[in-house]
C-alpha cells in the first residue's frame, strides 16, 4: 500500500460525498481512504456506510475527540507508506495525490510536504506556503509551514520518532504543535500548485465557541517548545502579532515591535534556523500588522509608522486609497 488518506468525519454530511468523490477520481490509484466518524450527529456516518468502495475503510468513534483525536485514530490505522491528509468538505483536485506522492519519493530527506490552497466558499484567494525546508522552518515560529489539510507524512518518520496528535493538545491549531515537533527530526517543503480547494466557512475548526481560549493554549504550547516560557504576556503579544485578536493600541504596538525584536536575536542565538530566513519571516509579520492597525485609531497608525521608520511607497498609496474611500463613504 502506498498511501493512506487519513480523513476526520464530524457532521460533514453537506459536503462528505463531493468529498470523497474528488479522491475516488484522482489520478493515482494506490490507496486506502481511513474515515474516522467522530461521533457525528448528522446522516456523516450513514453516509459513510452507503458508499460501496473497498478502498473506504470507516472506523466509528464511540465519543467525540475532536479533529487531533480523530486524525490521529486514522494515523494509527494507516498501513501506507505515506499519509495523505484530507478533510471531509474540501476538493481535492484530480492530480494531487500524484504530485505529491512524486515530490516524496524525490526528495526522501522530507518528511512532510504540503501544496497551495485554493480558497473557495464564504472567501475566494489563494493561500500560498513556503517552498523550501528554510523558509518553512522560518515559518515555525509563526504558523505552521505545511497546510495540515493538504499536507502528505512520511509515515515511518511519524511511526520512529513516536510523533502525533496528544490527547491534550487543543482542537484547533494542533497541526502546528505537530509540525514543531517534526521540525526536529525531519525536512520540509511545499509544490507551487493549488491542489486542494478549501472551503472556508462556519463548519472549519478553528472557528466556534472557545475560540480563544483555544488559540491561547496553541500559542502558549508552540512557544514553550521554542524555549520561551509562554506567559500570559507572551502569549497575549504573539497572539496580536498573529493578528489573532483584533484590538490594538499605541502600546501593543510598541510591545509586537519590541517582541518580534526579541525573537529575532532568539533564533540568532539558538540557530533554529538561518538568521536570514527568520528576519525575512518576522519581518514579513510585521509588515503584515499595518493592514490590523489600520482600524484603529490614529495615534497606533503614527506608533506604527514612527517604530517603522516610514512606510514603503506601496503601503502609502493603499493608505492613501484607504483614506480616500472612506471619506467618500461618508459623504
């Protein structure tokens, strides 16, 4: 067996047979589909049921886990030499399996790879991720680098260095903890093709109730492997520099400028990955944080542009288009 589609099942029954469709028609034909139902309350599991395939293996939890619990049970079943990740509302496009499964058996120093999204449902975009194993271990420190809903495991590198999903880590963000902790043993890399439309709306994970408190406990989580001590402060700041919370202020402001300085001379310290690398990625994250200040007010906009020495021409035409339009919306 060469592959191992590992796919948790929670009231998906809106989406679950375009689904499963999208992989039944993919170019490549060596597989097995593991669907863990985790204790759906809608028609997922009748629906798994229905499918006459023998390719579809269904295991049916008797609680709800939760996505890492169910992803990790499809993990444990796996018998291919790789696990391809696949969640039960995106596309997967026709030739994705076998782009991968050639990038794999190309580059056997990588131990997981992923591809581009293409966004699809309540938003439309593409979401692009690293290529090469630097970039993406510069990536660690802020997201993970390797989409967990495309992304193909090298399952002897999961199985010798007893890698997975932990019972206690949160529903939403566990495919960073998991890539922190791959980062250790294995390699990286992307393929520059959106293989996989996502589809974006209320039924994704990260989303619901507990959402932040959720988020808090993956910021903290990924921090500590990183050597921090993951306070409340700390994680309260990685998270604005995430844009994962909305508010901000002169202050926090100067706090994210402060703390991505700081984890610049980390990394240069501890050589996590090229110092290079890592200044282009926070750098990147900092950039990025102009389009949250933009809501607020006035006084952060000025801390924002004062600590950044200015902004490059592009930021001010959009910062003057910005102005613009809404002044012309209030007239």
């Amino acid at each position: 067996m060469k592959v191992s589609v590992a796919m948790p099942v929670y009231n998906a029954a809106p989406f679950l047979k375009e689904s499963l469709d999208s992989i039944f028609a993919q170019t490549f034909s060596d597989f097995e589909i593991i669907a863990v139902d985790d204790k759906s309350t809608d028609q997922s599991l009748e629906m798994l049921r229905s499918i006459q395939d023998p390719r579809l293996r269904i295991i049916s939890l008797e609680r709800n886990l939760g996505h890492p619990g169910a992803t990790q049970t499809a993990f444990d079943q796996s018998r291919g030499e790789y696990i391809i990740r696949c969640d039960s509302d995106d596309l997967n496009h026709p030739e994705r399996f076998a782009k991968q499964v050639a990038y794999m058996d190309a580059n056997p120093e990588v131990g997981a790879s992923g591809t581009w999204l293409q966004l699809f449902g309540e938003s439309e975009g593409v979401w692009k991720y690293p290529l090469d194993n630097t970039t993406c271990q510069a990536r660690l420190m802020f997201n993970t680098p390797v989409p967990d809903c495309a992304a193909i495991f090298r399952r002897s590198v999961l199985q010798e260095n007893n890698i997975g999903y932990k019972p206690d880590w949160p529903k939403s963000g566990g495919d960073w903890i998991l890539m922190i902790e791959l980062a250790a043993v294995t390699r990286f890399g992307n393929l520059e093709e959106k293989l996989l439309s996502y589809r974006r709306g209320p039924q994704n994970v990260s989303g619901g109730d507990g959402a932040s408190d959720t988020r808090r406990q993956m910021v903290r989580m990924a921090l500590q492997r990183f050597g921090f001590e993951g306070t409340q402060e700390q994680v309260n700041i990685h998270l604005a520099c995430l844009r994962l919370q909305k508010n901000t202020s002169p202050d926090l402001v100067r706090d994210m400028h402060v703390w991505l300085q700081h984890l610049k001379q980390a990394n240069r310290a501890m050589g996590q990955c090229p110092d290079a690398a890592f200044r282009k990625e926070a750098e990147f994250v900092w950039r990025r944080l102009f389009f949250s200040v933009l809501e607020g007010d006035r006084k952060t906009l000025w801390t924002y542009i004062k600590l950044n020495g200015g902004l490059p021409r592009d930021l001010w035409i959009y910062l003057l288009k910005t102005r613009i339009s809404t002044f012309s919306s209030k007239t």
